[in-house]
C-alpha cells in the first residue's frame, strides 16, 4: 500500500525482523538504513526494528523510493545480508 504524502513524522512504515542462530557475538545483528532518505531505523525489540519517517515526504518530488536494509552480525569477520524495500507515496 502506498504511503499517503501527508503522513506525520516518526509514523512507522514497515516493522523489520531480523534473526541469527548464531549465539554470543556471532547471533547479534544490527540494521541499517542506505543512502540520505526521509527514513530512519528504531529498535522495536530484541530481533525487530521500525521504519519510521524521519521527515515530511513530498510525492511531486519523489513517488517512491527504493530502501535497501543490510543487516550485519557482530562475528569476525561480520556476515550481513540486505533487502529492498519499494515504497510508494
């Protein structure tokens, strides 16, 4: 569903769940946003975060917008793997 322009800050968007079986350091993961966008992360819980709007969207500057999330461990080396997220205002 498309995100209505008028939409307030810190609305959230999408909630994002994430999971290593990994224990200790190895099964602890991070998330990250890509890129200058009117989006930002929170914690949820343990394994999930929000994707709120960070600022005011103005779809006659842009329709949509392309999210990629990565998702990385904290093992060494660190794994980490990403999606994308298609958002349409």
């Amino acid at each position: 569903n498309p995100i209505p322009e008028d939409s307030f800050p810190s609305t959230v968007v999408a909630v994002i769940n994430v999971r290593d079986r990994d224990s200790g350091e190895n099964g602890e993961v991070s998330c990250k946003i890509d890129g200058n966008l009117p989006f930002r992360l929170e914690t949820s819980s343990e394994n999930s975060y929000k994707l709120v709007i960070a600022s005011a969207l103005d779809r006659e500057n842009v329709s949509a917008y392309n999210i990629t999330i990565t998702a990385a461990d904290r093992g060494r080396p660190a794994l980490w793997s990403s999606a994308e997220l298609v958002l349409e205002v």
